[in-house]
C-alpha cells in the first residue's frame, strides 16, 4: 500500500452488508443475470456499461450517415441534369446541334456560349459580323412520344462565301431573340440563343414555314464586332493635291462631305491617304470591313453608300469581288486610315457605265473609304 493508502485519523467504520440471501431478486440483480424474468425477454448482454454507451452512440452515428446517404440519393434524383441543347464543334465551322426529341422549349429566352471569346463587345447598334445556322423548335402536344417536340434546320450560312455574309445589326434584325441575346457577347464566341415564340420571327416566320407557335434554336460564331458610329483611328493627313476632291472629316460615323474641283478628272487612278492608321495592311483574300461613299466627279451625286443606314460592308480583297479600282486602291492601305479613291471609267464600271446607279460609261468616280477592321471567314 502507498502511503496515500494509508489509514488516517479515527479507524474506518466497518459497513455492515445484507446477507445476499436476505435480498430478492428485483433489490438485486447480479450483473448480467436475469433475476428471474419470465417470458424470456432480451438476451443478457454481456457489455460492460461503458461499452453499452459506446455501441448506442455507434448506432446512432450510423443511422444519421444512413438518412444523410439517403438524402443525398434523393437530392441527386432531384436536382441532376435533364436533357439538354448540346452544340459541338470547332469555332467557325457548322456546328453538330442536337436537340433532344424529349426536350420542350422554355418560355423565355435562354443564352449561352460554349465558346467564350475575348473580342469587341457587342451593344445597340453594333454590326455583328458572323456564321450562323437556326432551327425550327416545335412544342410537342402531349405525353404521347409520337407527340413530344420536334425540331429540324431551317437555314445556314456557314456554306456561304464572305461576299454573302452580311451583318446583324444589333436593334435591327427584326428578331427580338437575336437583338436581346446578342447583347454583350464579344467577337470568338459561339452563341446558342433558345428564343420562345414571342420573340421570334412573328408571322414572317410563315414564309419559312414557321408557326407563330414555335421556338428558334439560333447559333451564331462572332467574326467581328463593330460599334455604331466607329471611323477611322488613325492620324489626320494634310491634302496637298488641290486637283483632287477635298474631304472634311465630319463625326465618326458619319458620311464625309466631298468638294469635286473645278478641273478636269484625272485619267488614272489617284489614290490618297486623308487618316493614316495604324493596323495591318489589307492584303489579297482579306474580307475587309468598310464604310464608303461613292460619287461622280461631274456632279458631286452620291450614287452608293454605307453611311445611310450605318452598317458596314464587307468587301473580300484583291479577288476581282469589286470594280478594279476599288480593289487596286484598297490593297496594302492599313486598318483605320481613310482613303480616297479617284477611278477614271477604265477602273469603274468601263465604257457601259452602270444605268441602274446612273454611273455613265464616261464617268469618273470618287470613293472615300473608312477600313474598320478585317474578318477572318
């Protein structure tokens, strides 16, 4: 015995037990003994107390991880994906678009961009330049699966030749689904806009044999973002040649005000930087996109331009797509300058002129031109 264990003080009282014999069974009942219950209830455990709590805790911990299991199957069942559009593909290229038969079309516009690009951004009144294909999204009409929705192609442009590309004015498509979804998406992206009825074609729609009823899966892959009012970017030239027109700048965007001089026209083709940019030269097969305004030097009479409804065009370089001075001019000139162009009939529409335009086979004609940018096609 230690010393702690020592007896100290007055000597311990000695307890007086109970007889074990003088006891009945429900006073006292051995660890793990029955005492006499009748009818044979549980078995005796032969745990120790401890190890009984520990084992109730054990259950317990194992019953929470089985309803927390199970709740986690049920949020799963619940909440994971339906079908779904899926659009595949390289940019630039038609894209694989599947629509599932089982799919029905949301009542309100959705947009996403399963290619995300880091170019202009578009807003009102952008020019957005790009490839695009769309679909015909028809509701099904019950549960029945000859019933559930359909849907097939109804146009596409990724086939077309950059001469055939024309941009989608953003505010002016006469889409509401295209005009709202194209709203803040950037140049390099592919856009896939699920457009309900309500902004869709309306009753133009009919004409391609769509219903005022049914949705439009539109993709588009932006090309090229060009905001409204943008001009060249460059630095302002000095004209020193008083035998060509003068050009005043005027704001961007808008048409260029062009003096014709008191002077016979030149018999070869003048070419004068009025802003030098600062961007790559246009080189042969590059579709380059442009602001111009062309007029008669014998009258000063507009006969064509972009500046009226402000949507640029685009214009392939160097592969005979225009007349031959337009051509000549522009290659090798650099993204935002602006050019005058002076094209005796040799370089223009020849000696049958253009009676449509009113261009005659004599007439020289003059060209100010704003290079905006280039698109890859």
């Amino acid at each position: 015995m230690s010393e702690d264990g020592k007896p100290r003080g007055e000597p311990a009282v000695k307890a007086k037990l109970p007889n074990a014999k003088s006891l009945r069974s429900p006073e006292f009942t051995p660890h793990g003994i029955s005492a006499g219950r009748k009818g044979g209830g549980p078995r005796p455990s032969g745990l120790t107390a401890a190890q009984a709590r520990k084992r109730k805790r054990l259950g317990i911990l194992a019953a929470v991880v089985v309803v927390l299991v199970v709740a986690g199957g049920i949020t799963y069942l619940v909440t994971r994906p339906g079908p779904e559009i899926k659009v595949t593909g390289a940019f630039g290229k038609k894209p694989s678009v599947k629509i599932p038969a089982g799919l029905e079309p949301a009542k309100k516009l959705s947009t996403s961009t399963p290619i995300k690009g880091s170019g202009t951004k578009a807003a009102s009144g952008s020019a957005v330049y790009g490839r695009y294909t769309f679909y015909q999204w028809t509701k099904g009409t019950g549960d029945d699966a000859k019933k559930k929705s359909t849907s097939k192609e109804i146009d596409s442009s990724f086939s077309a030749t950059a001469q055939q590309i024309r941009p989608l004015v953003i505010g002016k498509t006469g889409v509401k689904g295209v005009d709202e979804g194209l709203v803040g998406q950037t140049a390099g992206s592919r856009v896939v806009l699920e457009i309900p009825p309500g902004k869709g074609f309306g009753s133009q729609g009919e004409q391609m044999g769509i219903a005022a009823t049914d949705s439009i899966v539109f993709v588009v892959d932006i090309l090229g973002v060009y905001p409204k009012g943008m001009g060249p970017s460059g630095t302002a030239q000095e004209q020193k040649d008083k035998n060509l027109p003068s050009v005043a700048a005027g704001k961007p965007g808008e048409a260029p005000k062009v003096t014709m001089p008191k002077t016979d026209a030149p018999s070869k083709l003048q070419v004068e930087t009025i802003v030098q940019g600062t961007g790559k030269a246009l080189a042969k097969n590059d579709n380059a996109v442009v602001q111009y305004q062309g007029q008669l030097w014998r009258d000063g009479k507009v006969f064509d331009s972009s500046f009226t409804n402000g949507v640029p065009a685009l214009f392939p370089i160097g592969v005979k797509a225009t007349v031959p001075g337009f051509d000549k001019g522009l290659t090798g000139q650099k993204v935002g300058s602006r050019v005058l162009l002076v094209l005796p009939p040799s370089e223009g529409y020849g000696k049958n002129g253009n009676p449509q335009a009113g261009i005659k086979g004599t007439d020289t004609l003059v060209f100010v031109v704003d290079i905006l940018g280039t698109i890859s096609t």
